[in-house]
C-alpha cells in the first residue's frame, strides 16, 4: 500500500555543532494502522513529530506527503496532518473553548458546519460543557483534551499525538483511547509517543523505539 | 524596590487576568452595547462635551453591578490610569503653559496661569474616563464573550485574536519572570538594593530565554492549525 506519510532518511540536529537528534530516520506511514513511538525523555520523539508536521525541516533526508516533499505542500497540506502537542498549555490561544476547537473549521467551512464540527468533537471526548468556558479557567486534563478535539475537527487524515494520555483522569484515558481507535477504523493513520508502552493499553498496530536518533521496530 | 516592583506586576497581571474570564453580563446584548461603548469612548477622548461625558459615566455605572465580582480589579486599572495620566501631565501643571485637553485641543495653548490646575485635572479626567465604558463593558462580559462575538465579524477576527493572544500573554510573562526571581532569591543570601538589582537584572536573560522559547512553540501551535499564510486569516 501507498504510504500516506514518508520519511527518508532524515537527519536532524538544533545547531550546528549539537549532536544529532534524529540520524537516518525511515518511517512510512499507512492509513488505518496506528503508530506507537516509545523512547526514553529526551529521546527525540517530540522533534519527529514536529518533522512529520512540517513544523520543523530535517537538515538531511526527505518528508514527503503523498509522494510529494511536504515542504513544497505547505502551509495548505496542513489541513491533512493533526498535530497534539506534548503540553496542551501552548496549543491554546483563543478565548473560549468553542472558538478553540473552530479555530481551524473556520478556516475550511461556514459557520454552519463549522458548530456542527465543533459539537461533534465536543461529544466524542465529553467536553460538551466547556464549551462555553475561557481556554486560561481550565485544568491540565481538560486543556489536553479541548487541544485534541481542536484537530479532530477539522478531520485530517494523519493525526500526530504526543504523549496524549499523560495527566488524563482514568474516565478521559479511556475516551481518548476509544476515539484513536474509531480514528484508525475510519482509515486515519495515527502516530503517538509515549515514554512507556504498557500506557497505550495494547491499541498500536506498529510499534517502534527511538534510541539514539535511530527507529527500530519493535517495544 | 523588588517588592514593590513585584506587587505592581502582580496586580497587572491579575487586573489583565480578571478580564480574560467571564463576567456576570451575557453575550446577547454585546452586538448593541460594544458599539456603544466604543462611540462614547470616542466621544470623550475627541470632545469636549459634557453630555458625552456623562453619558461615558452612566454607562460605566450601570456596567458596574455586573463587574461586581473584580470590581477590586477595575479599580486598580483606573488608578493606574489616573496615576499616569497625572505624571504625564505633571509639567503642565507645574509651568501652567499649555493645556493637552485632547487631540481637538492639542495645539491650543490654554491662559497662561501659574498652576494650570483645571488643564491637569481636566486631562487626567479624560485619560480615565475615556477607556471607562469598554473597559467596564468587557470586565462585565469578560473578554472571550467580547472576543467570540468579534469572530463572528469576519474582518475583526484577525485583530481579536491578536488581542487574545496579548491578553494570553502579558500575566503569564509578568508571572513568570517573578517566579524565575523568586527562584533566585531563595539562593541568594546579601542584603540590600545592590542584591535586588542583581536579581533582577540577571532574572532578565532566563525572562528572555524562556519567553522566546514559549513563543516559537506558540508559533508552531498556530501555524499546525493554519492553513493560510497568515494566521486568523477567514475563509472567502
């Protein structure tokens, strides 16, 4: 099968004379199948996200989406890569939590879809009456999850979380894991790190470990 | 100096803090009630009369029981207005030589009087009444209500995000550049104000650090939801 998401051989350090955080890194990803990625902190997992998002270029080796280099694709191939960051405390930048989940369908939709989208991610991950609450009142579990329905809405085809079930009360842990699983049924490919696999509760499809710069498949 | 440098910013960031909840007045009056406010800030800050300047103050009251609970807040932001408003204009009450009554009387100098006391007071009234009827009309609604319903106006959506985000900002730096203190001062042991500027000073750099570090993952945040050039740009 075509891969959705391809890295080849990428290399990536921050400065020139820092050691290399990711060295010759191949990855491809599939529709449906989710990824898990465990490595230790500091492992470099969080920094391959950022690459397969195109918020960060690798200096050596090529991202490319659909077969095409994602750089050339940005910043529109944005809309087919959903990004959870690692602390939800700096996705949120909007006053309410509605205008942070609309926050990208207003981009693509009319207002219309736009609270059809926002209210159905809001039900999926049981946050239906934060809607109405300012991003800045609410508590770290709760910021991860508006963060998380914030890119469901907006339905991209790969979906990129890191660390999402760090923090989470055992009643959310259990709603974000069904959701990642009925994201992969619907023929996303989703990726997620994590520090420890037995956190994943047995829902990857590939599993792989990041050891100085390199990935190997395997837990 | 520390001390009082700290309280200052920890107020600011509470007065900014209190604006970003919400407040006791719904968000259905606000398409009626934001224009209004803004016309009588206009009117006070671009005229002379009276009338508006009355109507800037009733509609400031009658925001008023709805701020109620930062009312502590509010008044600390009209202090700080009316505080500086009068160091700005402490020269003109001391040469008495002109009066800056507003943008319509900026160049006409007033009756020459030893102590110009109406021009200064005059000035500090507007500098703190002007702001008053949105400033109370936000800390009444709280500013995600305000903002929400500038999103809907496609063409402001970009500047009530910019808003947001310095509304976002501004008390998280001022905390945090007191906790990067604080975090000094438990391992410094001289005494005096040579030691308070030394924390401060140095505190300045771990500031700067942390602050651009915040903001590049900030920057990533948006541009990972932003399918456009520019962010808060809206659908055609």
């Amino acid at each position: 099968m075509k891969p959705l998401l391809e890295l080849r051989r990428v290399f990536f350090r921050y400065g020139k004379r820092s050691p290399y955080i990711l060295s010759g890194v191949n990855l491809k990803i599939i529709r449906g199948k989710v990824y898990c990625i465990v490595g230790e902190n500091g492992s470099g997992k969080t920094t391959l996200l950022h690459i397969m998002a195109g918020l960060l270029e690798p200096e050596k080796g090529e991202v490319l989406l659909d077969g095409k280099p994602l750089k050339e694709q940005l910043p529109r191939a944005r809309r087919l890569i959903g990004i959870l960051f690692q602390n939800p405390e700096t996705m949120l930048f909007n006053p309410t939590v509605y205008d942070e989940i609309a926050y990208a369908p207003r981009q693509l939709f009319d207002e219309g879809e736009t609270r059809k989208r926002v209210l159905e991610s809001a039900r999926l991950l049981g946050i239906e009456d934060l809607l109405e609450r300012p991003t800045t009142s609410l508590s770290y579990g709760e910021k991860k999850v508006v963060a998380l329905a914030s890119i469901i809405s907006y339905d991209p085809e790969i979906i990129l979380l890191d660390e999402p079930l760090s923090n989470l009360h055992p009643e959310r842990k259990r709603r974000v894991l069904n959701m990642i699983r009925s994201l992969a049924a619907k023929g996303k490919a989703v990726v997620i790190t994590s520090p420890d696999l037995e956190l994943l509760d047995n829902i990857c499809d590939v599993t792989l470990t990041l050891s100085e710069g390199r990935l190997k498949e395997g837990g | 100096m520390l001390g009082v440098a700290r309280r200052l910013a920890v107020e600011a960031a509470r007065v900014i803090e209190a604006i970003t909840t919400f407040g006791s007045l719904g968000k259905r009056p606000l398409p009626l009630l934001l224009p209004l406010s803004l016309t009588l800030t206009g009117l006070v800050s671009l005229t002379q009369n009276l009338y508006s300047w009355a109507a800037a103050l009733v509609f400031s009251l009658v925001m008023l029981p709805y701020a109620r609970p930062r009312l502590r807040e509010l008044a600390y932001l009209t202090l700080y207005l009316a505080v500086f408003a009068a160091v700005i204009e402490l020269p003109v009450l001391i040469t008495g030589q002109s009066r800056v009554a507003g943008l319509s009387q900026l160049y006409r100098p007033a009756p020459p009087s030893s102590w110009n006391i109406d021009g200064f007071l005059f000035f500090v009234a507007r500098i703190t009444l002007a702001p008053l009827p949105i400033v109370t009309l936000v800390y009444a609604t709280g500013w995600p209500r305000v903002a929400s319903t500038l999103y809907r106006i496609k063409h402001l959506r970009r500047v009530a995000g910019m808003l947001t985000l310095s509304l976002l900002l501004i008390p998280r730096s001022l905390r945090n550049l007191f906790s990067i203190v604080a975090a000094r001062e438990a391992r410094t042991f001289e005494e005096g104000y040579m030691r308070e500027w030394k924390l401060l000073a140095t505190a300045v750099g771990d500031f700067i650090a942390d602050s651009t570090g915040y903001s590049k993952r900030l920057e990533m945040a948006i541009k990972a939801r932003t399918f456009t050039e520019y962010p808060f740009e809206v659908r055609e």
